[in-house]
C-alpha cells in the first residue's frame, strides 16, 4: 500500500514538474555564470553630432556598439547595442580662447538588459586661430578663438569599470530572442529592399555641385556634399544614374545596398556600389539623427 501510495505521488510530483516548464528553454540554476572583466574595451561611435557653438554647456549623449562583445561562445553586448554618457561644453571666448567638447562613457545596454558600466572620454578643441607673432595683435583685440566640433560617426574606445557576472543560460536565451525578434521583422519586409545613397565631403570647392540621382528614370535626391537619401524599393533590377553614369541594382528581398556618390573630374559624377559594412559605416555620420 505504501509503495503505491509512493509511487502516485512520485507521479504527481512528476507531472506537475513537467506541465509547469515554461518552452523548451532550461531554467537557469544560478551556478553557472561567465565574467565580464573589468577592462574590457567596448568599442563605440557617436550617435550625434557635438558643437560648440549651441549654447549647449552640458548635455547627455548617446552612442552605438560597433563590435559585438564576448565572452566564451556567449554574446554579452551585442553589435548596434545603446551606450550612453555625457559632454561638457566650453564656448570659445575671448583672448583667443578655442571651444573644448569633452566626452565621457558611462555605461552600454547588456543583451539581458543589464547595465555595464564603463569608464573613457574623448576631448576636441578649436584649432588655433593664429600663427607665431599674429597671436600677439589677436589677443590684444580680444578676438575670439575657434569651435570645436566632434561629429556623427566618431569612434571611440571605453572600457567595462568593473567586473559583472552574467548567467549563462539567461545571457544565451536572450540574445537568441534579439535575433528571432530581428528575422521576424526582415521577413516582414521580405516585399521590400532599401538602397542607402550617400556622399562624403570631398572638399573640392569649385565643381562639387549637386548632381541629381534618378532611380529607374525617375528624379529622386540632389546630392550636396555631406548628404544621404534611404530608398524602399522592391526586390528585382533597379537602374541608378547620375549625369552619364548608370548602376544596375539587383536588389534582393530584405537587403539592403549602399551606393557612394563622388566627383569625376571637374563636373562629373561617378556612383559605387559599396560593400554593407563599409557603406554603414561611411554614411552613418549623414544619417537623420534620432
């Protein structure tokens, strides 16, 4: 009697266990964790632009993770990831007295949501308005010095402030749960692909103008020096052309393409299909900031 009794209990037990395990995901047992070690470089870029002369003496700033971090075959920060911290401003001023940006990290967004904090800065200053003697007559004027500016797309180095421990299975659930969420979202657009047309600033002066795209025959952006345009288009052969120049896109389903616009000769225009990673991170500085 006994060992029936036993044996429907051990049942109940047993069937309990099993109705109440959330998915298939094991539950994390606390003991296994992997350590983020103080010192670890975290490498960033500027989501904004800083300048000096916006009456701005203190401001907080964003950034983005350009290389995902790991530990292990665990992916603790993944690439594209917020970071976030501060700048302070100095005008420039009287006596020749240049503007200065200075940076500071503070801390990045953890795949599980955690907060890692960091520690790093990155200053810019004014470039001197004067050479050898002229010094002397501008500071006796009282002419002001120059800005500083610390544009989009900078990149910077932090480093984590102080170890952080992780769960291993949490860590691994997560990140796994950022990238259905992410391929869910390309199959959603599986009806469109995007071309991202830009221009660096060339600094050649005179000729640089602003040619005139057109995308199947169609007018479509002005490219000034230091521009950007996104296009959504549908998947299949599209045709880009600038003056005599012409590109033929082949856009797939949920891709995305980049075409880099510069000069030919004194008024020519010459477009490029550049490589994603490349195409990114070149035209990230003329992107809308968020």
């Amino acid at each position: 009697m006994k060992a029936i009794l036993l044996g429907k209990g051990l049942f109940v037990m047993i069937s309990v266990a099993v109705m109440c395990a959330p998915g298939a995901w094991p539950q994390s047992s606390g003991t296994d964790l992997i350590l983020l070690k103080e010192d670890t470089p975290i490498f960033l870029r500027l989501s904004e632009n800083l300048r000096t002369n916006e009456g701005i003496s203190e401001q907080g700033i964003r950034f983005q993770v350009t290389q995902e971090v790991k530990v292990g075959d665990s992916v603790l920060i993944a690439r594209g990831a917020e970071a976030w911290g501060n700048a302070e401003i100095t005008a420039k001023g009287p006596h020749l007295r240049s503007g200065k940006v200075l940076v500071r990290m503070d801390a990045v967004y953890a795949v599980t949501g955690a907060q890692v904090s960091l520690r790093g800065d990155t200053a810019a200053s004014g470039p001197s308005r004067c050479m050898a003697f002229d010094c002397l007559l501008d500071l006796a004027v009282g002419l002001k010095g120059a800005d500083a500016f610390i544009p989009k797309g900078t990149k910077v180095r932090a480093f984590v402030a102080k170890d952080i421990s992780f769960d291993r299975v949490v860590a691994k659930r997560e990140f796994q749960e950022t990238e259905r969420a992410e391929a869910m979202d390309r199959q959603a657009r599986s009806g469109e692909a995007w071309i991202h047309i830009y221009r660096v600033p060339e600094n050649e002066g005179i000729g640089s103008g602003k040619p005139e795209i057109f995308l199947d025959g169609k007018s479509v952006a002005r490219m000034p020096e230091g521009s950007y345009v996104k296009l959504i288009v549908k998947p299949g052969a599209h045709i880009l052309a600038a003056g005599k120049q012409q590109i033929l896109v082949h856009a797939e389903s949920a891709e995305q393409y980049y075409i880099r616009v510069s000069r030919s000769g004194f008024s020519g225009v010459k477009l490029e299909l550049i490589p994603s990673e490349q195409g990114d991170e070149e035209s990230y500085p003329f992107t809308p900031e968020r």
